[in-house]
C-alpha cells in the first residue's frame, strides 16, 4: 500500500513528503524544486478551497463525493489532540440536534491522516466579518434582520440546552437567499477551562461577554451580549468600546462603560439603539431576560424602522398593563385608607405562613421523581435562594436544581447551580467531611470532564454524586464511565436522612438501561465494513427502544447520519467494483459471443440453421445481458430450422405452384424439397436449384402461403427478419401475437434488435 503522506513530483519523480503539509498549501520539491499543492481527502470528503482559519482549525470547501454535494469541512489543528476532539464530538452530538434554519447544520464528525474533522453545512456567501470589511457601516435594516435571524438560531439551540460563547460577525454566515445562520456553536466553550487558567481570554474581545472576563458563570444572556456587540459593530462600522487592549483589566473597565450607539451613529433609530443598549448592559440581570424578549425587540425596532403600525395585540396589551396599573394603584389608596396604614399591612405580612423547607424539599424531589423538571428547578431555586448560605440544606438545594437542570438537558442553568455550590464553598458546614464532599461533587460535575467511579470518595452522600455524575458522564458521551456510575448506584442503599436519594432510582434505571442499550450496540454493530453490515447495524439503531431524551439520543442520531453516509459509501464502492467486474467480464467475453455471433450469420445465410444453432450454443458466456444475447440466438436459430424443417415437408407434401424466378429464368413453382436443394418445377418435368439462388423474398412468399397457424407465422417471421424483411416480419409476428400471446414477450428481442 503507498504511503499516503507521500506524493511523486510530477516533473521529476522524486518522492515528496507531505506529512506536515496544509492541505492545498505549496510545497517544493526537495529535488527540483518544482512548487506542487497538495491536494487532499478525508474519507470521502474532497477538499476544494479554503474558506477561513480560526483558533480551532481551518475550514474548507469539501465534495462529500458519496452524496454529491458540497459541504464545509472544519479540520482541528493536529496539536489539539484526541481530548479535545472527544469534546468536539460532544458539542458535534448536541448542535446536530439543533435541525433549525438559521443555525448552520452538522452533519457528521470523523477522522482520517491522524486529525478531526467536522463536516457541517456549507454557507458560502460570506460571513458578517466580510461585510464589515467591504462596507464598514450596514444598513440599519440588514443588521436588524440578520440580529433578529441569528437571535432564532441562538434561541433553538438553547431549548437544546446550548449556548454559543462566541457569538461574533465571523460566526455569522449568509446564504444564497441572504439568509442568516449562525455557526461554530460550542467551539470556544471547548478550550476555555484551559484558557482561563491561563489568563488568556478566550473568545474575540470586541464580543466577549464581561462575565467571563470576572471568571462568572455563562449563561444565554452571553451569548445576547456577544450579539449586542455583534450589532453594534456592524451598525455603527466600529465596536462598543474606544480603544483596544490586550489587558484583561482594562477590558473589563472598557465594557463597564461602553459606548452610546446613537453618539457614534447618529442616524440609527432609537429604538434600535435602546434594543442593543440593553443587549450589551455590564450586568446580565439589565439584558433581555429571554430570546422572546430579544427577538420581539429588535423586531419592533424593524417595524418602526419600516414604518409599520403597532400591531393590535401589543396596543390591547399596552392598554390593559395601563388599566391594572391604575387599578392597582387606586385599590392601594383604598386598602391603606380603610386599613390604617402600612403599620397594619407590616402586620397582616408577619401573619402569613413561615417558608417550609422541609415541605419544599420534598415537592422540588417530588416533581423530579414525576419528571416535572422545569417545575423541579423553580421550587430548588426557590429553596436555595431561601436558605443562602445556611448549610448544608443550601448546597443541597443547588445540586439538586442541578439534577433537575441535568435530567431536562439544560445544560448552562445546571453549570449555574454547581457554580454556586463551588462559590459558597464548604464553609458554615457542621459537618465538615460533607461540605467537603458535596463541593468535590459539584467541582467534579462541572469540569466537563469525564468522572471514573474511582474519582468518587467514600461518603453516605455517595449515592447521591453516583446519580449525578453518572448523567454528567451521560451528557459528556463518556457511556462506559456512566455506566459504571448509574450500576454502582442502583445498587447502593442511602440510609438515615439521606435514605430520599433512594427514590432516584426508578429515573436512574432508564438511563442506565439505555446506556447499556446503546453500548450493546456499539459493541456488536461498531465494526461494520460492509453494505450488508451496515445496512444491518442502522435497522438495529432505528429500532433501539431509548426511555430518556439524553445526549444517547444525540448520539445515535449523529451514528444515524454516520451510518447513512457510510452505507452510501459502500454501496458506492461496489457498485463500483460490480462495475469493475462487469466491465472486465464483458471484455472476456465479448470477443467470444461476437466470434460466434459471426459464425451464426454465416451459417445462417447458407440455411445451415441447425449449424448456426451449434455454433451460438458452443459459446460459453457467463455475463447476464451477453448470456441473454446467446440465449435469444438461440432461439432464433432453433426457430429457424423448425422454419426450414415445416417448409421442407410442406413442399414434398403439398408443392407451390405459384412463379418462381431463379437468376432470370421462370419456373411454374416448387416441387418439392431436401435439405440442399429446391427441385423447380419445368413444363416437363423439374430442376434442382441450391436454396441460396432462390431469391429469399421468394421464400418468405412461399412459406406464408402455408403459415395457416400462429407457430408457422411466428417461425416465418422469425426467417423474415434474419433476411431483413421488417415489413413482412413485422406482419407476421403481429398475427402470431395475436393467435397466441405467449409470443409476446419473445418479440421484444426481434422489435428491439437488427439480424
């Protein structure tokens, strides 16, 4: 097998490494120099142009030559290494979920000449870093439409539990239509442990959120800046801030004071300015609360923008927040005039009932054990918020909103929750060894890293760090890992007053069950090569029965498109070699056929039908359209002295008394007949004459006049057109077809073929 990191100069022949060579870069040749670009394919991905470079990797224009269509393929950079490329995988399970038009689609993720790639929908109409550049400031309406597009994108990703982390024009791409789509969802998130620890800042500065320059917990209202700032920039042809720095700390002073839109960009409507004045507020709490509230903003802005009327149901909605206000506000007088004051309504508040923790506990545990997740997160939040800093009621409210969190696959609420366990600390614990465990617990949850069973101390609160980290390991694809944590703990007994955890476990064995489903079928259908195979091993993931929508779910639909692809592929590929075989096995045997095929014709122009039907039949093809070929000679030829054998007997028999014209010279018909000659009838007497001086018209002429039944006509015709007398052939066969149908399918190969 060649080496494929070695090419041959096609100027001198000598080898080339290319090992370390940039697809499609230059390189020279070590013996000639001559410059040559190295052309590349990762599987069956063919790369055409580059389309960009970023901190990952380089994107490019790729053929999937299995489905005929252009694709964008991102290629990691080799020193990136297998851990990150697992989390890639990850982040690539979760964003193909994402099936939404303005988010940009993944397709599949793969690996060939020891790097990884990421195959995703190409968009290549330019991005909004290249608009940017060539216009510097864009139409106010263009940005709303591409920030209202992208802020849809932004929010089906989140209802998958994703954020971006770097939302910026270079992420945001065009379509034919103009269509905006946002891309690379996840990437920055990947490496950021790795570069916060070093005090690097990852993500571009003009749109990293300041959250994350306070090394705060990230949320949707991150992304909302980086878009914000994204708007901003484009709008106003500058970014929110004055002057650049590489300084963390002077980029936090920097995004704490950022610009006013409408004193940079005077002409931009107000409400457009006040929508992205929000969206790019210091303080997350001051942005949109939600990607509904953004969208219906920016939204606004576009219609007012338009001039377009206030659509009714905001006006009635407008009015009717108007009514209640004054309603509220009269019944206040009215309330404090009858009551006395706000001294009795302090004493009507004290008299309400005391906040129950216990009662809380137990319904937020509750609505987990009955799938009630959203309404699970609500009353733990509730509960933590109640109880900060009181210990260890506290943390465990935060786990176990990071639980619900987890179980409903909202990936940034649950790293909210567990960094609010890491922020407390383990202080105000009368227990220390539980502090201790449960903020280990929370660490080991959000570091986004695989959790072994062995990372896990022993604790009574073990149990519950078992559930925990086994979804965490769920959702980071690690199944083994996850496996062996929700085995250890369906199969461990909480006692005392943590003995709740037990009621856990029904929801447990689900996930487990279907971890266990689908590494069965990692296991059993990861190797498949063939067609027969994979076509195999995608039936079985159709029909896997999963309980749980978790990032198993993701997972086989990504393995799903994978297969898909590489059944295609493969059946590609022996098509391919069928082809091959067949192309092959007809240059053997063609000569073959046609030899005898030329031994037939010359036999058969001699009326020696029963030697043209040895001659076809000697033939040994094994190709099915050359074996049919023979098969229908055969026939022909069979047909053909059955022809010849009747007209014998029917001339001794019965003769032909019609004229007959033998090389000018006129007889009164044919007397009778052997398998050489003809004798010709004469005034007194006959003449012997060979078959092949009497004109074969003739004998068509002949022989009709004794084909009374459909077998005769249908062997006359057949003798028709090996003369080539279509006319009468066809005439013939259309009476013998029509006596008898089972001549039908017979005819094709006389209709469709010359003699």
């Amino acid at each position: 097998m060649s080496d494929p990191n070695t090419i041959s100069c096609p100027k001198c022949d000598a080898p080339i490494d290319i090992g370390d060579a940039e697809p499609l870069s230059r390189v020279a040749c070590p013996a000639c120099g001559e410059r040559i670009r190295i052309a590349r394919s990762f599987n069956h991905f063919e790369l055409r142009e580059t389309l960009g470079t970023g901190g990952m990797g380089t994107v490019y224009k790729a053929r999937d030559t299995q489905l005929d269509r252009d694709v964008a393929l991102k290629l990691l950079r080799k020193d990136l290494g297998p851990e990150y490329a697992n989390q890639l995988q990850q982040e690539a399970r979760i964003t193909a979920s994402v099936n939404h038009p303005h988010v940009v689609q993944v397709f599949s993720f793969g690996h060939d000449h020891d790097q990884y790639y990421l195959v995703m929908e190409l968009v290549d109409r330019g991005t909004l870093d290249d608009l940017i550049a060539e216009q510097k400031k864009l139409p106010e309406a263009d940005v709303l439409r591409a920030g209202i597009e992208v802020a849809r994108g932004l929010r089906a990703a989140y209802q998958k539990g994703l954020i971006h982390r770097d939302v910026k024009p270079a992420n945001i791409l065009f379509n034919e239509e103009g269509m905006a789509k946002i891309s690379d969802f996840g990437l920055a998130g990947i490496v950021e442990p790795q570069a916060q620890s070093s005090g690097a800042i990852w993500g571009t500065p003009y749109y990293v959120a300041p959250e994350r320059l306070n090394n705060q917990p990230e949320d949707f209202r991150s992304d909302i800046y980086s878009l914000g700032a994204t708007l901003f920039h484009a709008v106003a042809g500058r970014p929110p801030f004055d002057r650049e720095t590489t300084s963390a700390s002077d980029l936090r002073a920097l995004k704490n004071n950022p610009l006013k839109l409408k004193d940079v960009a005077p002409d931009v409507s107000r409400p457009t300015a006040n929508a992205i004045a929000r969206m790019i507020a210091p303080d997350p709490r001051l942005r949109f609360a939600s990607h509904d509230a953004l969208i219906l903003a920016l939204k606004k802005a576009e219609r007012i923008l338009h001039g377009e009327p206030e659509p009714w149901s905001a006006k009635v909605a407008l009015l009717i927040a108007g009514a209640t206000l004054i309603a509220l506000i009269l019944f206040g007088w009215i309330f404090f005039s009858h009551q006395g004051g706000p001294a009795n309504v302090t004493a009507s508040a004290s008299s309400t009932p005391a906040f129950d923790i216990n009662r809380e506990f137990d319904d937020g545990r509750q609505q987990i054990i009955d799938g009630k997740y959203p309404a699970a997160r609500a009353t733990f939040a509730r509960l933590a918020s109640e109880t900060k800093n009181r210990q260890p009621i506290y943390d465990w409210a935060l786990l176990n909103q990071a639980l619900a969190a987890s179980l409903d696959q909202q990936e940034s609420q649950k790293r909210r929750a567990l960094q609010e366990v890491e922020n407390a600390g383990s202080g105000g614990f009368a227990d220390p060894q539980l502090g201790a465990f449960l903020l280990e617990t929370a660490k080991h949850a959000n570091e986004r890293r695989a959790i072994a069973l062995s990372d896990i101390s022993d604790h009574e609160a073990k149990p519950f760090a078992l559930f925990l980290l086994g979804l965490t390991d769920v959702q980071l694809g690690r199944f083994n890992d996850a496996k062996a944590l929700l085995e250890a703990f369906t199969l461990s007994q909480p006692s005392g007053s943590l003995s709740w955890i037990d009621k856990y476990k029904p929801i447990a064995r689900k996930y487990l069950d279907d971890t266990r489903a689908w590494l069965a079928w990692r296991e059993q259908n990861g190797s498949a090569k063939s067609p027969a195979e994979i076509r195999s091993a995608l039936e079985k993931l159709r029909t896997l029965k999963l309980q749980k929508p978790t990032a198993i779910s993701a997972e086989v639909l990504l393995a799903e498109r994978t297969l898909a692809n590489q059944l295609d592929q493969a059946e590609k590929t022996e098509r391919s070699v069928r082809q091959k075989q067949h192309q092959d096995l007809v240059a053997r045997e063609m000569p073959q056929l046609n030899a005898a095929l030329e031994s037939y014709r010359r036999l058969a122009a001699v009326y020696d039908f029963t030697g043209a039907a040895s001659a076809i039949r000697k033939v040994k093809v094994t190709e099915p359209s050359l074996r049919e070929t023979q098969r229908n000679y055969q026939n022909a030829a069979d047909w053909l002295a059955e022809w010849k054998a009747t007209l014998i007997n029917d001339l001794n028999a019965h003769n032909y008394n019609g004229a007959v014209i033998v090389s000018d010279t006129q007889y009164n018909g044919i007397a009778g007949a052997t398998a050489n000659k003809l004798k010709m009838k004469v005034p007194y007497g006959s003449a012997e004459t060979t078959w092949v001086k009497v004109p074969a018209t003739t004998l068509v002429t002949v022989s009709s006049s004794f084909a009374t039944d459909a077998d005769r006509q249908w062997r006359c015709g057949v003798f028709a057109w090996t003369i080539g007398q279509t006319n009468a052939a066809r005439q013939l066969f259309d009476a013998a077809c029509s006596a008898k149908p089972s001549y039908i399918e017979a005819r094709k190969f006389f209709d469709q073929t010359k003699p």
